[in-house]
C-alpha cells in the first residue's frame, strides 16, 4: 500500500532526477515508524530499476535484489555498525557496476555505526565512486556524527497529521484502536502498527505511574513487573508519556491526547523537572542493550517519579544518567 505522506519526499527526489542534480549522499532522517527504510528502498529502486518501482514507496517494503543494491545493518550478534562492514562497502562501491546505473548503499541505522567506521566513510561520502548513490538511514539524528552529518543532503520524513495517519491505517486494517495506537507512539503510523498489542500494557503502565505519583504503590514491585518487557519498550513509552506530560503543563489537557497521568499527579511537578527527567530517559534510551542493569535503572526512575522529582533541577545535571548507570 502506499504511503500518502511520502508526497512531498516522492516530488523532491523527482525533482532532482528531472534536473539532473541527484545527491551522491543522502540522509533520511525523521521519527521511527514514518517509513524511512521503504523511502530508502524507493529510491534505491528508481536508481536501479527506473520505471518500475511505483510512483511512491510502499507498506511492506521490499529491497531490491540487484548486484549493484547493497543494504547494510547492524548484524545480529553485533550492537553496532562495524568498520570491517563500511570498508568492504567502500572497497566494492569502488569496482564498476554490473548492469552499468551505478551503485546504490543503504546504510541503516546511520547512527549504530562505530566512530571508526563512521570516519572510514567520510572520504566516499565526499567523492563517491562512479554513479554512486548512498543513502544513510538516521534514527537518532543526534548519535550521527558531524561529519557524517554535514557531508549529505539531508532529506526529513515529518509525522502525518493524526488524520492523514487515521485514514491509511484505517485502510490497512479497519475498524482497529488505530487513535490509541496513534498516541501511544507520537503519531508515527508505521509505529501504531506495532503498538496495537501493546495497548493494554501501555494501560496498565500508565495506572502504575498513577499509584506512584499519587505517593502510594511500591516501587520495587512495579520495576520488577516493568523489567519483564522489553527495555527499549518500556523507555520509549515512558519518554512519550513525560514527553505529553511537559504539554500538559504547557498548554492544558486538550493539547495531551494520550496521556496517562492526570492533574492531580502533574500539579506535584515542577515543568522544569520533567525536562531534566526527560533528559535523564532519553540518555538512557541511546544506551546499548546490556549495558547497565535494568531492574534497578528502572527503580531509580521509579523512585525519583514517586518522589514528584524533586531531585531534578531546572537544568539537567550532568551525572543524571552516571547515577543511574552506578546504581546497576
């Protein structure tokens, strides 16, 4: 199925095609789950294959096979992009193309590779061999280097209004909680896919924040059932919801659709405290897998919300995340 929102993506790379001014390197960035891997496989195939990848990208996406089309990632037993994947990349961009378009590179994410191999791509990032296409995939624009960074055009995939979300995944599959879903991921569609089953854990989490910031509940009891799922999980959602939460002091309640935590909870904390909360989450989200120790992470966070965060100043400290790092 195509994905509406991509319009304005779809016009400026035909755009550039049409003038002949295609960049060497490009940069998708955006929020997970606005579709910037099946972009990425768009592209590649307009490269490739002209004429018969569609007129949009698509859900599900689909990579080209194609002996000039290399798509690396993170392998599975690795947490990172390593420098012996980029300079096997480099050294086969260098040899000439076999059906004679041109190469394509998709490298995702961009941000997972290591320093080293970050800096053993720059030098093809500025001169591509040949009719050389890369396309860097960024989830975390701010783990991207500089010098990555600065080196390719930059093309961002913004989030759909919520009823141009609505409408495609109401197409995709009528009838489902597609609203909740929605907000429970910050209106990315792509995401809500994957969030309908998390809906009631979502729930029972938010009711566990309720306890907790009204001064009751334990908070060991509820960072062990939290370390049960999936950490990455659990951040993202906590993010999202501090995330709604800093609207609500904002602007009011009509500007925080989705948010789990009510007005009496909200008015124990200070707006400037759950910028530094949020900070503190965030940091932690860009921490690898295994890297600390999540049970008790979780209870520290737990701690300082039960707390109404008062041990968050108006600026984020500096040792917020070693602090919760030392506790594991």
């Amino acid at each position: 199925m195509e994905i509406t929102w991509h319009t304005e993506l779809v016009k400026l790379w035909s755009d550039y095609g049409e003038q002949d001014r295609a960049p060497h390197a490009v940069l998708l960035t955006g929020p997970a789950g606005v579709g910037k891997r099946a972009a990425a496989a768009w592209m590649s195939a307009q490269r490739l294959r002209p004429g018969t990848s569609g007129r949009m990208p698509t859900y599900p996406h689909a990579v080209i096979e194609h002996a000039d089309m290399r798509w690396i990632t993170t392998l599975e037993d690795k947490k990172s992009i390593g420098i012996d994947q980029i300079r096997a990349l480099v050294d086969e961009l260098t040899l000439t193309s076999y059906m004679g378009l041109g190469k394509v590179a998709v490298i995702e994410p961009a941000n997972d590779m290591t320093v080293n191999a970050a800096n053993s791509l720059l030098k093809t990032l500025e001169e591509p061999p040949g009719n050389t296409l890369l396309i860097l995939i960024a989830d975390r624009v701010g783990k991207l280097p500089a010098t990555v960074f600065s080196r390719c055009q930059r093309m961002d995939i913004a989030v759909p209004s919520e009823s141009v979300s609505l409408a495609w995944l109401d197409r995709l599959h009528p009838g489902a909680a597609w609203i909740d879903a929605l907000r429970m991921t910050g209106g990315a569609p792509l995401a809500a896919l994957g969030a309908l089953d998390d809906l009631e854990t979502s729930a029972a989490m938010g009711r566990d924040l309720q306890v907790l910031g009204r001064g009751t509940g334990s908070v060991v009891e509820i960072a062990a059932r939290w370390a049960k799922l999936d950490p990455g999980f659990v951040l993202n959602w906590l993010s999202q919801q501090i995330k709604l939460a800093v609207l609500a002091t904002a602007a009011g309640r009509d500007m925080a659709a989705g948010l789990a935590i009510d007005d009496s909870v909200l008015r124990r904390m200070d707006r400037r405290n759950l910028f530094c909360y949020l900070d503190i989450i965030n940091r932690l989200r860009g921490q690898p897998a295994g890297s600390y120790n999540v049970q008790l992470t979780l209870e520290g966070l737990l701690i300082d919300w039960a707390d109404g965060l008062k041990d968050c100043g108006p600026t984020p400290p500096t040792d917020g995340l070693e602090l919760m790092l030392a506790r594991s």
